[in-house]
C-alpha cells in the first residue's frame, strides 16, 4: 500500500507540476501577444488579455507593466501609477518599471496642486534614481532626473551642480546625447555660448542630431545658421528629402524662405517615408503653418485638416486648425 500510494503522490505531483507548467507558458504567451498589440496601438484588445494573467504567476509583473503603458498612453495617469507599483511589486528588479513609475508621478505632479506636486516630487526623482542603479546605460531616467534637478528647489533635491554631472554621465554612454543634456544645463543658465558650443559638438558627434542643432538656433531666432545646417545638406545630395523636409519645417516655425519650404514641403510628399521619419501628415501640418504665416487662413485649413485625416494625433495640426478657424 505504501507504494501504491507513492505512485500516487508522484502521479499528482507530476500532474501539478505539469498544470503549473502550461499555466505559466500560457500567461508567458498571453503577455507576448498582448505586448505585440500594445505596439501596435491595439490597446483595448491587448488588455483584456493582460488582465488574465493571474497574480503569482512569472508574468504578472510585466503584465501589469504593460497595463501601466496602456493606462499611461491614455491619460490614465493614476491608473497608470497603480499599474506600475503593482509591477514593482511583483518585481523590483526591472529598471524599466521604475522609469515608467517616475514618469506617471511626473506628470500626474505636472497638474497637481502643490501639496501633492511636494509629495510626488521625492518618489519620481526616488523611481528614476532606482531605475539608474538598476541599468546605468539607461539614458531615459539620467534625461528625467535632469529635468528634476533643474526645476526642483533645493530643499527637495534640485541643483545645476547635479543635472551637469548626471549629463556629463551621459556623455560616457552616448556622446551626442551628452553634448545636448549639457547644453540644455547651459541654456538653462542662459550661459548661451556655452551651450551653441555643446549643440555644436552634438551634431558633429553624430548627424542624426543636426535637427536638435537647429532647434536650438531656431529658440535663439538664429534662422540663418539653422537653415544653413540643411542647406549644406542639400549641396552634397540635392535628393536629399528629409533635408528638404527640415527646410520646410523651418520655413514654417520661422516665416522665412516659405516660397522654397513649401516647395520642398511638396518634394517631399512624393517620397515615401521610412519608419521613424517624418509623416506625410507632419509635411502637411508644416505646409498649414507656411499659410498661416502668410496669412492665407483657407489654404492653412486645408492643409491641418488633410494632417488631422492622416494622423488624428498631431497636437500642432488641431492647434492650428483651431487657430484658422477662429
């Protein structure tokens, strides 16, 4: 008997560890799945199947990760929060759990009174500062906690001392980017030399930046030096679209050359962007803003609600065509 009920018992261990087994895959799948419609933007249908996945089990963490990216796409950004902890506490060794918690506490602060705004402050610098130990070449919260340490007062952890080093970090992961987090600290200072020095070497760290160069000579009304990082562009490759795109788009923030940015606006509109350039939808946004600034309100209308067909999304193109249709 004592053998038989051995048998026994390894039978229903066997079985147990074997339901366990395909209950874990299972979720393991069904966050998987739910990740790829996430990415997608199909949100509705990737949280019902984050929502079965069990407490306790291996995926529950990212589970609610992902339910927390849903949340935080949303606006839900207290949801979001609740999504996040949950996570953490299933897991707390994830660096990307903390980034994206320090990141819903800092916008739910951004329109909280200022009880709640001195109550959030210590946690989201706390989840970004946690986020860095767990993953030191993660840039994203090194990027937040200067933000935090130029706009927090003192008291409660703000210094120019400490967003410089935390850039200067920067600059030992990834070069550019650490000339630009520098020159943001500079600016910030109104130490404008400086920071053009800093923006300079971005771009020349690397090309992709040149836009974030421009940026900063468009803010400083400089037009004449930001078109000419394009323009310099075009007379190695006259082809070159998405430097005709930037040409545009500087027309329109600035008002001038618009003749040629929309020329070039148009060019570009018979290229086919490639994933992470810019949309059809933005190129006809920036044509709206060339009307716009010629003080053609119908063409301007035409053009925001062409971008809003395309792409619902583009905050500037409603403004825009809020704007045309006053």
């Amino acid at each position: 008997m004592c053998c038989v009920y051995s048998k026994k018992g390894s039978m229903k261990h066997l079985l147990w560890f074997a339901l366990s087994f395909f209950a874990g895959l299972a979720a393991g799948q069904k966050v998987d799945q739910a990740r790829q419609l996430f990415e997608a933007g199909k949100y509705d249908e990737a949280s019902k199947l984050l929502l079965k996945v069990p407490e306790g089990k291996t995926d529950y963490a990212a589970a609610r990760y992902y339910l927390g990216r849903i949340a935080f796409n949303e606006k839900k950004l207290d949801e979001a929060q609740e999504y996040f902890e949950e996570a953490i506490d299933a897991n707390d060794q994830v660096a990307d759990y903390h980034n994206w918690l320090g990141n819903a506490y800092g916008s739910i602060a951004q329109n909280a009174n200022m009880m709640r705004q001195g109550m959030l402050a210590p946690k989201m610098k706390g989840a970004w500062e946690r986020a860095v130990a767990l993953e030191p070449t993660m840039l994203e919260p090194r990027q937040s906690l200067i933000q935090y340490y130029l706009q927090a007062p003192g008291f409660m952890g703000g210094s120019v001392e400490k967003a410089r080093e935390t850039a200067l970090a920067i600059k030992k992961i990834n070069l550019a980017e650490g000339h630009r987090q520098l020159g943001n600290v500079y600016q910030y200072q109104k130490k404008f030399a400086e920071a053009e020095k800093e923006f300079v070497a971005m771009a020349k760290a690397d090309a992709s930046y040149k836009s974030a160069l421009s940026n900063y000579y468009v803010n400083q009304k400089k037009f004449s030096e930001a078109f000419r990082i394009f323009d310099e562009e075009l007379k190695v490759n006259p082809y070159d679209h998405l430097a005709g795109y930037q040409i545009g788009r500087l027309a329109a923030l600035s008002g001038h050359q618009t003749d040629r940015g929309e020329a070039l606006l148009k060019k570009y509109l018979t290229y086919s962007p490639q994933p992470n350039e810019p949309s059809h939808a933005g190129a006809h946004m920036r044509l709206g803003q060339i009307h716009e600034k010629r003080g053609n309100k119908a063409e301007a209308k035409k053009c925001f609600e062409t971008a809003l067909r395309l792409d619902a999304t583009l905050k500037e193109a409603k403004e825009g065509l809020a704007r045309v249709n006053k």
